[in-house]
C-alpha cells in the first residue's frame, strides 16, 4: 500500500511519516554569515517490519544519520510521526521514552567514541542491563557472558578496556552492546565503513546471524553499495534530506528508475567481467541545504532535467510493485 513495510500481519514494527529536523544555524557576525535553517530531513516517511533490513543510502550530508537518531530521538525531530508497534514516540515523556529505548538501539561507525574507555568490555556490556533493572549480580554476568558468546567474543575479553581490541572486536563489543535488552529494532549507522575489507564481511555476517536467531529490524545506513546489496530487504535512497526512491533490493539494483539512483548504481562494480557498465558521474557539489533548489531538489544535478523541475516538487508515487520513485518523468 505505501513505502512501507505493512505485511498482512498489519502494523509494521516501524513507522516513519513526514520527519523534518531543520536545524538553526547561527549567524556569524565575522565571516557576514546570516542566520539560517539547515532543512538536514525534510519529510522523510517509510517503514519498516519486523525482521526486516532497510537499507538508507545517499551523498555524505543527505540527512541520513539526522534521520535515524531522529527515530531515537537523540535528537530532537522538528515535526513529524514515529511509531514504534504502534505507539507515537514523539508524544511520549521522557520517562516514558527511556523505557521505549529497551526496544531501540543504535550502532555507530566508531565504536570505540561510543565506549566509555575507563570502563572494561565486560562491564561495557553489563551497563544497560543494570541501567534496565537487572539487579542480580549473577544473572547479569550470565547474560553478559551469552553476550559476548553471541558476538564471537571470548570470555577472556571481558576484562580488557576498549582501547585493547581491534576495530572489529570493538565493533562486535558495541553489538554485544545492543543487543543486550533485546531489542526489536537496530539503527546501524555506518557500522561497518571504519573497518577493514576482510573484518567488515564478518561483522555484516554476524549482523545477519543475529538477525536470523531474533528477528531484529535493522535501519541500516551505509555508502557501500556492494555491502547493502548484501544486506538490505529493501533500500530507500536520500537527496538532499528527502526520500527520492524506495523499492525491494534487487528491483532498486536491476531496475532502478530515479535519475539519482542510476547516478548512484552506475558507480557499483559488477562481479561479472563481461558485463561492462558505464559509470556515470554527478555533476557538480551537492547543493547547500540551508537553500535547497526549488522544485525538484535534484534538478541542478540532473541529466534529464527540464523546465518543469525547477518549478514542481515531484511526489513520492508508485510506480511499480513496491517501487516509489519521486520525479515527473519516471
Ligand atoms: N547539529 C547540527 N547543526 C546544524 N546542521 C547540522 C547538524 N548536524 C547535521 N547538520 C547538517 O545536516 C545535514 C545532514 O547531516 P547528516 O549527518 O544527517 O548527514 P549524513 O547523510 O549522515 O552524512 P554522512 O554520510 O557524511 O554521515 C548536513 O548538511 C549537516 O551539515
Ligand atoms: S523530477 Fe526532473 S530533475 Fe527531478 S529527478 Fe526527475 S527529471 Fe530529474
Ligand atoms: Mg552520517
């Protein structure tokens, strides 16, 4: 029925509508900078089911990680719906929040930011369970010891500091991390573009792994095309704080429709040898977001542009099953 992720069961686990954060930018009286809004998200809507892997592509800038601690609300979204099983997020109390966040974790790119560094792994791991009321010392070490099971971490590791892993160690720690209240959804935010080649499949695997045993949701941001071929459900593609294109993974890969997207895709090599692609490449800077192009955001970029463009914002409409695509002329 829309972007989303409604299956015949009926709600999706997530539910975006309509997500703006517009950030005020301050003025600076030495560089003659006025005052002016960032517009870093502006009307984003999708969702996503349980069990399922969305994926977030677009330029470095394109609100992509505005949007997904928006969700989280660790930081606070301008207006807009979130819904998590149902429940409005964004009217809840702070309180009441706190307790939603059992459900919802986020990983980032660099763990090792996330990691308190005087605190050791086990401890690390330990801190949302006693934060959540797990009280019992001894249930506690058990769970965190299943943890660190799960992540492919071994038991010895629980007493080092963070400063003593590898980056990919880091990064299964932070996994342990999240995972360690159960929760239905996960925001990987880059989780694996800090590491090297070989580490990054192995925690794209256990990603997956651990999708499988629990069933955990994943809005997965990410400039590596190959690595969200792999992962991703479905991907929705960003420009300039908007949603231009959303559809199933091998329809976005095949078949994509979006000026952008085939932008996008054109840069994506191609295991086969004998297929050769064109590469294509965006002309241009992204355009500044405190003054995004009228119209079409993408018309100053865009190889099909015509004059409507710059005059008509294009809608988000379907146009095949389960693909959206906003332009006037796909
Ligand atoms: N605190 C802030 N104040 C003002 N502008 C901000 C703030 N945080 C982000 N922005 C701006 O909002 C836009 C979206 O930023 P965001 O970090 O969400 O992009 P991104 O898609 O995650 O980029 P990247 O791929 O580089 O991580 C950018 O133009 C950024 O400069
Ligand atoms: S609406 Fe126009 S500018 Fe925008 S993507 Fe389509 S053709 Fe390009
Ligand atoms: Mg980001």
């Amino acid at each position: 029925m829309s972007t989303n992720a409604t299956t015949e069961a009926g709600t999706p686990l997530l539910e975006v509508r309509d997500l703006r954060k517009h950030y005020q930018s301050p003025g600076s009286w030495i560089s003659r900078r006025k005052a002016s809004k960032v517009y870093a998200v502006d009307g984003v809507s999708f969702s996503v089911a349980a069990g399922e892997t969305l994926a977030l592509v677009g330029e470095s800038g394109c609100g992509k990680t505005t949007t997904g601690k928006s969700i989280l609300r660790l930081i606070e979204p301008t207006s807009g719906m979130v819904r998590l099983n149902g429940r409005d997020l964004l009217s809840l109390d702070a309180g009441a929040m706190r307790e939603q966040r059992r459900e919802m974790q986020i990983i980032f790119q660099d763990p090792y930011a996330s990691l308190n560094p005087r605190m050791t792994a086990g401890e690390l791991v330990a801190e949302p369970l006693r934060n959540f009321g797990v009280s019992n010392g001894a249930q506690r070490n058990e769970r965190v010891a299943w943890l660190f099971s799960k992540v492919g971490l071994r038991p010895e590791a629980m007493k080092k500091l963070p400063h003593e892993f590898s980056g990919g160690q880091r990064q299964r720690l932070g996994i342990a991390r999240a995972l360690a209240l159960n929760p239905k959804l996960i925001v990987c935010d880059e989780p694996v573009s800090a590491l090297d080649v070989s580490v990054q499949a192995q925690v794209i695997n256990l990603l997956t792994d651990l999708q499988a045993e629990f069933g955990i949701a994943y809005l997965f941001v990410a400039h590596d095309l190959a690595v969200v071929r792999h992962i991703s459900h479905r991907v929705a593609v960003m420009y300039l704080g908007k949603i231009v294109e959303i559809a199933g993974r091998d329809t976005l890969f095949s078949a994509p429709l979006h000026p952008y997207t085939e932008i996008l895709l054109s840069a994506v090599p191609v295991p086969d040898p004998r297929v050769r692609t064109q590469r294509r490449l965006l002309k241009g800077d992204p355009p500044n977001p405190a003054a995004p192009p009228s119209g079409c955001r993408f018309h100053t970029r865009c190889p099909m542009a015509q004059a409507r463009c710059a005059e008509e914002e294009p809608v988000l409409e379907q146009k095949t099953a389960g693909q959206w695509v906003a332009c006037h002329f796909r």
